[in-house]
C-alpha cells in the first residue's frame, strides 16, 4: 500500500484538490481519495510531490510500427506528399521496427501513458504490445483505392487479425480514411466490422481531401497518379458527412481522427451520431499541414474530445503532455483541467475502458502521473512542464 499527495490533484470526480492524500493498492487500485481542504500535515511513510497529480493518460491515436520513420520525413510538406513519401520509405528490416516500437513504448510507458489505441498495417508489432505494461488497442487499418483489389486488401487485413486473435490481443477492424478507400472496400469492411466496439478514421486532415472526394482533382490525385494507383474505375465517397453516416458501421464508438479541416456544418451533421469522438493530434498537424484544427469551433458544437499523438513519422515524440502544451500554448483559454479531462478519462471512455482508466476513484486502477513545473499560481504549462509516471 501506497500513500501520495501533491500540491493539486486532477481527480476527473470532482474540483481539483489541493494536497489530498490517495491510498493506493500494491497493484494501483485506488483505495481512497481524502480531501484534507489544503490542510494535510506531513504524515510517516506518505510520499509528497511537488506538482500536480492526475489519472494515466489515454493515447488515442498513435503509429507504433513507424517509430523507426522519426526525422525521415520533412516537415510542413502538406498530407500529400507526406503520404508519397511515408509510402515510399516506410519499408525497413524487422529489426529496426521492432527495437524502434520498444523504444517508442518504454517512453511512452515513463510519460504515463496506460492505455493506447495503436493503428496497425502489419502485426510486426505484436510481440511488443503483448509484453508491452501499457494495455494497448489494435486498429487493423486498410486502406485501397482501386476497387478491383478491394477483396484481396480485405484478405490480407483478415490474416493480420487472425494474426492478433492467435497473439490474445484486443483488435477491430478499421478504415484509413476517406480519401483511400474505395466504396467497394468501405462496403466490405462494414461487412467484417458492423460489430466493432471501437471504430477509428483518419478525417479532414488536409484541405485536399475535399476536392478528391468531390471531382477527384487536387493534391491527393495527382500524388495517386504520380504512384501509379489510379485506374480507369475511380470510386470515392463524395461527401464527408454522409459516408460517416451512411458507409462506416454506426455500432460502438467512433474516433475521427485529426479533424484539421473541420467546418461547421461537417461537424453538425455527422454530430448525428452517437458516441463520437474527436481525437485531435496537433503536432502531428503542425509537423505535416503547418496548421491546428479549429479548437474553438468544436469547442462551441459540443464535440467530445480526446487526443492522440498520431507517429514518429510525422512528430518529434509520443507524448501526451507535448500535445496538451502545443493546444494550450496555442488556445491560452483553455483550462489544464479540460485538457487533462481530454487526455484522460474521455480518453478512456472512447476506447471503452472507463471503468478502469481516466479518474481517481475508489475501486479503479487508473495509473498516477505527476506533472512537473507548472504554473501553480495559474495551474498552467510551462514550455519546460514535463510527465513522470508515479504508478
């Protein structure tokens, strides 16, 4: 049994605490919360930190098996060439993927990190999530724009699930993005995944998807035609909000992911569906489009947010903490408790593990992270603010 108290606590209960004690189970299980009003005396054998205490971050949206790609990709090139150029150069030996996904996961292990939601093209990372102390969530993720190959991309998707199912690993099955999928292979997908308990996408990452999708001209094309994947029958959704609606399954939750382009009137249609969430990855944003999604604006309609960290193809690190700075530095009205909020419990509950993760409660085992040099005067970030994972 532990025992722990801080300057603050961010409990995601109740207010935020100041100098409560917590007593925690030798597993993590929280036993209780005591607030001592600010009023709490040094007592034996109870650990203080100066700082704040908050529940284990939830990593929405992360890349592991391109941890090897760090710094192999310029930045602020624009999606479309980042896609050319993660196509082709992401290829490399075993090896070096997998010593890069341990390293990836051992830092996001120290920030904090407990629970990720890791899209996965390949199962080369398997292995490492399996003995990996962050519990992990597997999006098997297709992508394929020519629609004669729709079946054999699905074939090859459902062997990387046999692949988790063999490995005793969580997974479901999930779209790209709108932009690189066909309507035959949207359709097919929904075939194998109108089950999922979570579902994931890639969405209005860039402003060339909407000319794509519309006529297919722009950016997009001409990176498809460049590759040589274009063919003489081009099938895409041409509308943002109806193949949300229409063409991905409407069971379980709903990731989108990125929403850098979002527009209002996007965000109140497809806000017609239940359980969704908008999982928001500003450095990656900032690193590929030199731009951040409109905060403010799915602030106003009500969205539910969470946050990811996207690759080490397109940021400099995965950490939690880098992107709540990056959105606090950039939207200075935003409280630390809401983007703490954002990074913890909604987190948890888009994957579904809220019973466990994203708040200090009697009963839950949600992990402890101190965050270190705010602001306490303000309870802000500081560019020097850092994570350590206490339990």
């Amino acid at each position: 049994m532990r025992r722990l108290s801080a300057q603050y606590v961010i409990t995601n209960a109740g207010p935020v605490l100041e100098k409560p004690l917590i007593t925690v189970e030798d597993d993590g299980t929280i036993i209780s919360i005591e607030d001592t009003g600010g009023c709490w005396k040094e007592e034996p054998e109870t650990e203080y930190y100066n700082g704040i205490i908050i529940p284990g971050f939830v990593n929405c949206h992360c890349h592991l098996e391109l941890s090897h790609m760090k710094g192999s990709v310029d930045r602020g090139t624009g999606l479309a060439h980042f896609i050319e150029l993660v196509r082709d150069t992401r290829t490399s030996g075993t090896e070096i993927v997998v010593s890069s996904a341990i390293s990836a996961d051992n830092d996001m292990f120290r920030e904090g990190i407990v629970l990720c939601a890791d899209i996965c093209n390949t199962s080369i990372t398997f292995g490492v999530k399996k003995r990996s102390r962050i519990g992990y969530i597997n999006l098997l993720e297709v992508f394929g724009i020519d629609p004669a190959k729709a079946s054999a991309r699905m074939d090859t998707l459902t062997k990387v699930a046999e692949e988790a199912e063999a490995e005793g690993l969580r997974w479901f099955m999930v779209p790209h993005a709108l932009y690189s999928m066909s309507l035959t292979l949207l359709r097919l997908l929904r075939e194998k995944n109108n089950e999922n308990r979570i579902t994931s996408i890639h969405f209005m990452e860039t402003d060339a998807e909407a000319p794509f999708l519309e006529n297919l001209t722009g950016s997009l094309m001409e990176t498809y035609e460049r590759s040589g994947l274009t063919t003489s029958r081009q099938e895409t959704t041409q509308n943002h909000a109806e193949a949300i609606l229409n063409e991905i399954t409407t069971n379980g939750n709903l990731m989108v992911v990125h929403n850098t382009f979002a527009d209002s009137a996007t965000i109140r249609e497809i806000m017609k569906r239940d359980n969704l969430y908008w999982c928001l990855c500003p450095n990656s944003n900032l690193y590929i489009e030199n731009t951040l999604p409109p905060l403010g604006l799915l602030r106003n309609e009500g969205c539910v947010i969470v946050t990811g960290t996207d690759s080490l193809a397109s940021n400099n690190r995965i950490s939690i903490i880098e992107e709540l700075k990056t959105l606090q530095f950039n939207f200075p009205s935003i409280a630390t408790e809401e983007l703490v909020l954002w990074a913890t419990l909604n987190g948890a509950r888009a994957l579904g593990e809220e019973d466990r993760y994203g708040s200090i409660e009697p009963g839950k085992r949600p992990g402890l992270v101190l965050l270190h040099d705010l602001d306490i005067t303000t309870i802000k970030f500081l560019p020097g603010s850092y994570a350590t994972r206490l339990i």
